[in-house]
C-alpha cells in the first residue's frame, strides 16, 4: 500500500491492521486477508534493512527490530526475512549489546537538554510530558530494543539457525548479564534465549564452555526473580548431556543442592525431585568420575537427605516424631539465647544439631532453623553460606520464597557478595510479602490497609541503593567517564523509579502516599 502525500486515512487503516496482527497473532482470518503477504513483501523493501543497520538512529532501530521479529515469528514470513538471515544475526547481536550505551550517548546521557533531537522527544512524550516522562519513556524503549533484539535472535535459534553466530563465546557472557530492566519486567532477557540454546548438543557445549555464564544462571537459580525457573532448567539441560555435564557439575552442585526440596516454582511440580534425580544420575555407578572433593561431599550430602534419611524416617511412629519436636524446639531456644547474649558461633551450633535432628516432614521447623543459621552466618560474614542456608529455608517455604525474614537475610547476603540484581529482587519479594501478611491479619477495609501500611525504612533504603547499581544504564553511564557524584542533570529519578517497579510487582494504588525515606 503506497502513501500519497501522507494521507491520514491510509495510515489509520495501516495502522489499524498492525495493531491487530501485534494483538491477535494467532487470528484465523489474519492470513485471509493477506496481512502477511504485505508484511513479508516489507523485508524486500531495502529501507527496512537500513533502518536495522541504523541509517537514521536508535529510534527507527526499534521500529525495524520489532517489524523484522515479528515477520520472523511465523512459518509463512520466515522464508522471506531467512534470505538476510546472516546480516540480520549480526545486526541483532549487535544491537542487543550496544543499544543501551548508544541510547545513553545519544539521549538520556546528553546533558544539555536542547542538544536532544526534538522529533525523539515527541515521539517519546506524544508531545505532553517534560524531562521525567522522556528519560522514563527513552529507559522503557531502550529496553525494548535490546528485548525485541533477543527475540528476533530466538526465532533463529528455535530453528536451529546461525548458532555458530549466536554462540560465540564474548556474546554469551553478555547475553548471561541482559535482563528485561525495570521497565520491561515481562521479558526474560538473555536467559530465555540461553534456555533455547540449551535445547542444542552444541548449543549446550557453547554454554559448558564459558564459567560467566554458568556463575550467572547460578545466581538466577537461587533469586526471587520471576524468571528463577529458566535458571534451573538451563542448569539441568547441560547436567543431563553426558557431554557437558562432568563441565558445569562442580559449579552448578553447589548451587542446585539448596533447591532439592522445592515443590513448585513456574508452573512446575516436584521440581526438587528432577533436581535431585539429575544430580544424583550414576552418582554410585560412576562415582570415579567426580574427582573433586567438594562436589562428592554436595552428592553424598544429597543422597543422605533425599535418600537414606528419608528411608529412616518413613516408618517412625507419631510418639517418636513429637519426641524429635520436642527436642528441636528445646535446641533452638537454646540457640535463641545464645545468640542475644552474643554467643553467634555457639547458637549456630545450636541450630545445625537441631536441623540434624529435625525430621524432614517438619518444614516450617526447619524453615526458621535454616533462616536462623543463617543470620548468625551473616554476621559472621560468611556470604556464601547464609546465601545457601536462606535458599533452603525459602526452598521449604509455601509458597516458595515466600518467608519474609529468609528474604530479607538473603537480599543482605547478596549484598555483601555485590550481587545488586539478586539483592534487590529479594529485597522486593520481601516487601511484598510483609505486604501481604499485613493485609490477610488485617481485618480493616482496603482503605484502611492502604493508609497504614508501611514499608520498611531499612527495606527502602536497600531497594534505592540496589535500583541505583542495577539501573539500565550503568554500565553505559560508567564507559562514558561521568562523575558520578554529579547530581544536577541526573536523568534516573529512583524515588519514581521505585514506585512504578513496586507497583508492578503487586501492590496496591495508591499505598505510595506515605511512602518516604
């Protein structure tokens, strides 16, 4: 359809029928009416290639990626943008990890405001808004385009296509750290396109290969992020391959083993029974094989929880099982005095003979003992441990991550180890569940909870050092050598940011009234 002097009714109708194809892909009569006959005939049109190759700028980039991915999401149109597919590959990989450091460069970063092209501003604002609403709408497209970037590279992976492209070693480091951002929490990021990576023997090879990348799905696999459960699955596809798995199993057991007893996360049910089913695979046939010392104490670790304890505790009887609580409950009050007088190393003790004792089918019991060694572990400073032993306690809550002081704990840790990303997500979760509980105990009207609910000071102050070293454009923002001490011209409002993020993770309108630090 060819535009004639800009005529308005052409673009209504043009934009009409997009609109629909975006919002109703799987419309039976979609294809009847020939949409995408006209949407394949696009790709041939030379300036949609150029828009990709960023003959304009980072603005019309956007349009092209998202009209390209989605000509590339369907059989019929695929044919048409394969002819490129080569070009496309790189364009998209190269855009995925540079587009934010451009977007910055080019527009949030540019700190005399008349320098900014006025047509980005309209096009971000729709001509109503000031400074606040164009860096928020340049952070949101920006993510985007790295977003709609991934996308399009996964509809060439899921066919097998240009994985050698795709695969190279520098690319998966980066696409292990690319995350949807605050401002496009729907999307997985990289670790959706690594998961379809790990479908493949040498996709999977590529990945075994490279520690950045499995350190990273190790950290996503013991978070509250929404997309945990990508983390896990990718981990369990490489410990599967004979091929890869003696590759990652040191690293990746010491993670998995805090999550044996999951139930469910993502849709999923007894998910740490694959877990343990994966990890224990010819664990007594081919026990020679695991040279590492700390990997065989992870396994054996496993085997006698999941499998000898298990075995010993089936058929104890009902006195026999309120005996054990009994004496659980003594041990870690004897753990709770020891540690206000002080003693830390004593009352974490204390708490690991009571979790030897305490029989498996005590969950909460064994929830606030882990959460309890832990925080002795906190401040003892050891990181890593009360990382593991908060995972455990948050492995055994129901739902899962759903123990409030496990979270906060965890979020510390993390903390501690500069793990921004996994500490402000906890730190979120553990807003929202003390959220939570405070409205299920509060027998007052909506209304009522809305004005007293409180977050907590020191949770608010976490979230806002966290947003600051997770904001999109960190990284771009430290490359280009600004002070960042400097205030003035600061386009990242982390009060607002703050707002919209907790918002969108669950909590109710209008609670913000009172929200101050």
């Amino acid at each position: 359809m060819h535009l004639i002097d800009e005529d308005q009714e052409l673009v209504l109708v043009l934009s009409g029928l997009w609109t629909m194809a975006m919002s109703q892909p799987n419309d039976k009569e979609l294809p009847s009416l020939g949409i995408f006959e006209c949407m394949a005939s696009l790709i041939n049109k030379v300036p949609l290639l150029d828009l990709l190759r960023g003959k304009m700028t980072w603005v019309e980039q956007r349009v092209a990626i998202r009209a390209i991915g989605h000509l590339a999401s369907y059989e019929k149109t695929f044919k048409s943008v394969a002819i490129y597919e080569e070009e496309i590959v790189k364009l998209a990989m190269n855009l995925a990890s540079t587009c934010l450091e451009v977007v910055y460069k080019e527009f949030v970063g540019v700190k005399d405001l008349n320098m900014r092209l006025k047509y980005h501003c309209d096009l971000l604002t729709r001509g109503v808004g000031g400074l606040e609403m164009e860096n928020s709408k340049a952070e949101e497209w920006a993510s985007q385009l790295q977003c709609w970037s991934l996308h399009l590279l996964n509809c060439f992976a899921i066919k097998e296509r240009c994985l050698n492209l795709i695969c190279e070693k520098f690319f998966l480091k980066e696409l292990s750290e690319m995350w949807g951002g605050l401002a496009n929490d729907s999307s997985p990021g990289g670790v959706g396109l690594i998961r379809v990576l790990c479908y493949n023997k040498d996709g999977r090879r590529c990945i075994a290969e490279s520690k950045d990348v499995i350190k990273n799905l190790c950290n996503l696999s013991r978070s509250s992020d929404d997309w945990q459960y990508m983390g896990i699955d990718c981990l369990l596809l490489l410990l599967a391959d004979s091929g890869t798995r003696y590759k990652v199993l040191q690293v990746a057991s010491m993670c998995l083993v805090d999550l044996i007893e999951l139930r469910t996360l993502g849709g999923r049910s007894n998910v740490g029974n694959t877990i343990t089913r994966t990890l224990l695979a010819d664990f007594k046939q081919r026990k020679v094989k695991i040279k590492n010392i700390g990997v065989q104490q992870v396994l054996e670790e496993i085997w006698g929880l999941k499998v000898d304890r298990k075995k010993r505790e089936q058929n104890m009887s009902d006195e026999k099982l309120e005996e054990k609580r009994v004496m659980v409950s003594l041990m870690k009050q004897e753990g709770n005095n020891s540690f206000w007088l002080g003693k830390i190393e004593e009352a974490m003790m204390k708490y690991s003979e009571a979790l030897e004792l305490c029989p498996l089918r005590f969950r909460k019991e064994r929830i606030v003992l882990y959460s309890n060694r832990a925080q002795c572990k906190l401040l003892l400073g050891e990181a890593n441990d009360a990382i593991s032993d908060t995972t455990k306690a948050l492995s055994l809550s129901s739902p899962t991550n759903s123990h409030t002081k496990s979270l906060w704990r965890r979020s510390q840790a993390y903390d501690m180890k500069g793990l921004a990303k996994e500490s402000l997500m906890d730190c979120i979760m553990f807003v929202n569940c003390c959220f939570k509980m405070d409205s299920s105990s509060s027998s007052s009207s909506s209304s009522s909870i809305k004005k007293n609910m409180r977050i907590p000071y020191y949770a608010v102050r976490m979230i806002n050092k966290q947003m600051e070293s997770t904001w999109l454009f960190k990284n771009a923002q430290l490359k280009t050598f600004v002070d960042l001490s400097e205030k003035t011209n600061q386009p990242h409002d982390v009060m607002r940011a703050t707002r919209i993020l907790l918002q969108k993770k669950g909590f109710i309108e209008g609670m913000f009234q009172d929200f101050v630090l």
